[in-house]
C-alpha cells in the first residue's frame, strides 16, 4: 500500500528536497505540495529540473483538505510555525516530521531562551528527536518527530558513541564545523549573497548559534549529566555539504582501536554510517547529494586526544534524507527506501 504524504513547504530548499527524494520512493504517493508564494503553479516550473518527473502543482496550505489527502506530513516551514498548525494536524490524525526546530527540544525553557515562547510545550513531552541511528526505537511509534538540525546531526553522530563508553571526557569538547550556504534557506540575504560568500570563508554566531543547545541537551540526555560543547560554525563558499572537525581529549587511556571499535560497534547494521579507513578524513564530497554521515578517526596520542571528522550532506542527511528515514521507521519499511541513490563518484 502507497503511504500518502504531503510537503508543507515544498518550494524552499529542504521542501524541494524532500520532493525530489519522495518522486523516487517506491512505497509513497505525493498526494500534496503546499506554498504561498507559489500556490497554483506547477512544482517543476519553480524547480525546471523535475519537469516530467514533478510536475503537479502546489496548493495554499488547508489543514481541512490535507486531512482529507493524506496519511503523513513533512514540514518544511521557518521555525515557529509548525507549532502553531501541528497541534491541528495531530488532532485530525496525521503523522508529522517537522524539520523545523519547534519539537526539537525536550526543556521548554532551553527552547524559550533561543527561539521565542512556545505555543504547545506540552507535545515536546511527545516528540521524538528523530535522530535516526540513536532514537530508532521510540521512532517506530511517534506521531511527532523532531528532524535534528543539521549541525547536531553532524556532530552527535560521531560523539555519542564515545561518550556512551566513556572513552572521551565530556567537557572542553569543540566542535568546529562547516556549511554550505543552502543551509541558510532560498530567501536571499545580505549574508548569502554571492559577492560575499564567494571565494571567502568566514566563522559566524562563534559560540552562539541556536545548534548549540541542541546539541548540549541530546548529549546531556546521553552522558546523564550536563554538558556544554564549544560550537564554532562556519560558512563556506559552496552550495550544499557540511564538515565538522571535533576536538576531545582521551579519557581512560583509550587508544585508535578502541575509539575505531566503540564507533563501528555501535553503527553495525546501519547503512547510513560509514567509517572512513584509517588515515582518512570525511569529506564533503563523498557524500553530496546522498544520506550518508562520513566519520573519520584520528588520534593524537601525544596530546592524548581524538579528532573526529564527519561529514554530510546539510540537505540530505541534515534535512529532508533524515526525515525520510524517520518516515520509514515509523512506517515499519527498510530505512533506506528510496535513499540509495548511488553516489556521484565527484
Ligand atoms: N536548509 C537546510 O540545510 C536545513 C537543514 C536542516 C533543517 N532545515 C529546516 O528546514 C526548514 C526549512 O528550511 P529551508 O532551508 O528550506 O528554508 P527556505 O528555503 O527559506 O524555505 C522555507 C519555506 O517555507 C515557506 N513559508 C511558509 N510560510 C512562511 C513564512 N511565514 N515565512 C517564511 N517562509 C514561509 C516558504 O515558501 P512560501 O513562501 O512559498 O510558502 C519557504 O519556501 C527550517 O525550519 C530549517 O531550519 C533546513
């Protein structure tokens, strides 16, 4: 049976990509792809390159008609929205996986304190943060997902293993990651603009980005105690991918092995993980357009720390292929329907 599914937010970047990866998904039927700006025109005439392939059109959002059309709904709306239409949505009997960061958080306050007051704290409770690999369980079940964002994915990825064995100290940890600049959305901006992001590489909101206290909590929940990352972003002068770099020291006396051993041990089974071979850094490139996380291990004996390198596609694995995967847990299929596309070799 074909599950019905709608994008809420069809026509900005991480929408788009969820069409584009739901168009090939052999257990889904795009029933409805909603936008203002749009509304009434056909999707592959926003995006020419899915003519024939997309080519129905998009439609104001009416929860009313959504209810009537479809089983699932991804969201691909600027945060603070979802929140006021899921609550709506939930009660007329859909699943939602929102990309947004409204049911990300577990602690309202944390929430409160970055984005702005929340109009249904008591769905968090209810969410699930749909880090597919970690949450699978509580996944299966959940009416709401919270899709991470994707410098949380980027960088709880590779860290919690290690800080669920304990091989790593769980302060002083910095995490330098960075982006491409379709992270920032379609809508242009001064600070997207190509005369100043080309040829130039700049860090941004150092140790203040939203991303930061959602990392902290997820791996407070996971250490059982609190803990505080060092998050530097940064944005770079290409149009999709992301590379974080992470810094933590040793603890135990633990050596490349055991590290190497901790992470694969604990992704086994999992397609979407990949240990690059000794030596060997993620790299943007191998992983564009696909919904693989990358994770490569080196370990600086003398300073008695361990670099983690991880890298994904922000779209992809940071946005709309996550949320396909949590869709496909929550609908008992293989994880990897519809995202095995095979790689571009560059
Ligand atoms: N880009 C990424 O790499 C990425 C990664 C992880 C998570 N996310 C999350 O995914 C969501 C969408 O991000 P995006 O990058 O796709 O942004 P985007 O390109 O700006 O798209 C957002 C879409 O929402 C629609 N929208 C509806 N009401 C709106 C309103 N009042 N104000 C602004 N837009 C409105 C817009 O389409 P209409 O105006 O036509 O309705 C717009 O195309 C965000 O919550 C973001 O945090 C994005």
């Amino acid at each position: 049976m074909m599950t019905r599914v709608a994008v809420v937010g069809a026509t900005g970047y991480a929408g788009a990509e969820l069409v584009r990866i739901l168009a090939g998904h052999p257990k889904v039927k795009l029933a409805a792809l909603t936008s203002r700006q749009h509304s009434g025109k056909i999707f592959s005439h926003v995006y020419p390159s899915m003519a024939g392939i997309v080519d129905m059109p998009c439609e104001e959002f009416s929860a009313d008609s959504l209810a009537e059309s479809v089983d699932l709904i991804f969201m691909a709306l600027p945060h603070k929205l979802p929140m006021e239409i899921v609550p709506l949505l939930l009660r007329k009997g859909m699943r939602i996986i929102d990309l947004s960061a409204d049911f990300r958080f577990l602690d309202v306050t944390l929430y409160e304190t970055h984005y702005q007051p929340h109009t249904c704290p008591e769905l968090l409770k209810k969410a699930v943060y749909g880090l597919c690999e970690v949450y699978t369980e509580k996944i299966r079940s959940a009416d709401i997902i919270g899709n991470p964002g994707c410098y949380p994915t980027c960088t709880l990825l590779p860290l919690i293993p290690l800080i669920k064995a304990g091989l790593i100290e769980t302060e002083r940890i910095i995490v330098d990651s960075k982006s491409g600049v379709s992270g920032a959305g379609r809508s242009p901006s001064l600070t997207t603009h190509h005369c100043e992001v080309n040829e130039s590489f700049k860090a941004y909101k150092v140790a203040d980005h939203r991303h930061n206290p959602e990392m902290d909590e997820v791996l407070s929940r996971e250490a059982d105690k609190p803990m505080h990352v060092t998050f530097v972003p940064h944005l770079v002068p290409m149009t999709r991918g992301m590379e974080t770099t992470i810094y933590a020291t040793l603890k135990n006396q633990a050596g490349k092995e055991q590290i190497r051993n901790c992470i694969r041990e604990f992704y086994k089974g999992r397609p979407f993980v990949r240990l690059r071979s000794e030596g060997i850094a993620a790299d943007t490139l191998h992983v564009k357009g696909t919904n693989f996380c990358d994770i490569g291990i080196h370990v600086d004996q003398a300073a008695k720390m361990v670099v983690l390198t991880s890298a994904i596609d922000n779209l992809v694995k940071g946005a709309a292929g996550q949320a396909v995967q949590n869709m496909n847990i929550m609908l008992g299929l293989d994880e990897t329907l519809g995202l095995m596309a095979v790689p571009y070799p560059l």
